[in-house]
C-alpha cells in the first residue's frame, strides 16, 4: 500500500502521531526499521508488546500493526505464551488486520493491492496453520 498511500508520517501525519501516542501511552517499545513491520505480544502477560515499523510505512501498514496491539489489549495482553498454545487467537488477529488493509485497498480503489493483501493474508494463514496447529498424527 506504500505506493499507493505514501509514508504515514507525511501523508497521514495525524492519524499516525495518535497512534504513536496511544502505543507510547500503553508502554509499547516502537522501533524503526527500514522493511521490518511487526507486533509482538511480550513474554510477560499484562505486559504490553512490543511494535517494529518501517519508518515509510504507509498508513494501511501501521494500521496492521496496531490493530495487533489493539486486539493485543482487548485481550488484556495475555503475554506471547497464549498466542503460541492459541493459533486461532493468532488467526484470528491477522484476519482482523488484512481486513483492515483490504479496506483501505478498497478506498482507494487500488486492485493490486487488494490481490496482494489477499495472498499475504493466505500465506500467513497456512504458515500458521502448518506451524501451530496439531496435525492428526502429531505436530
């Protein structure tokens, strides 16, 4: 979506200065990474995560991640652990942010986007189908 809707912090300048204050507010460590996006529940339950962003991620982008911390929260941070013993809490999660980003796609009318959001959202479905959940013969 970065070609479409350009970097968050110059295009969307207020959108992203709320989240970045929600997430600094909640405790959560953002690192800026060039390629990098991720939200990672942290090995202490209640504890927040931790967030790793392009610095020129676009707005679709950052909203991926922090809708992980949001559902990450709703959740009371219920700590990495969880996530592991709960693919479907972990499914379910990435479910939630591609449509967050299929929306945008749609908003803007950027077909490519929405094609490749598509086949992002099912190779991290059978990652995490292949990776955490019990096969019938064992994992």
């Amino acid at each position: 979506m970065a070609p479409s809707m350009g970097p968050a912090v110059e295009k969307n300048a207020a959108e992203y200065s709320k989240m970045m204050a929600e997430l600094n507010a909640a405790g959560v460590e953002v690192s800026l990474r060039p390629g990098q996006f991720a939200y990672g529940p942290s090995s202490t339950p209640g504890v927040p995560g931790n967030m790793v962003l392009d610095p020129k991620a676009s707005l679709s982008a950052v909203q991926h991640e922090y809708s992980h911390f949001l559902g990450d929260k709703a959740l009371g941070f219920p700590g990495a652990r969880y996530y592991y013993e709960n693919p479907g809490a972990r499914l379910s999660s990435e479910r939630s942010a591609y449509l967050v980003e299929l929306g945008n796609a749609r908003s803007i009318g950027d077909l490519s986007a929405r094609r490749s959001l598509i086949q992002d959202y099912l190779s991290e479905k059978q990652y995490l189908i292949s990776n955490f959940y019990e096969k019938p013969y064992g994992n």
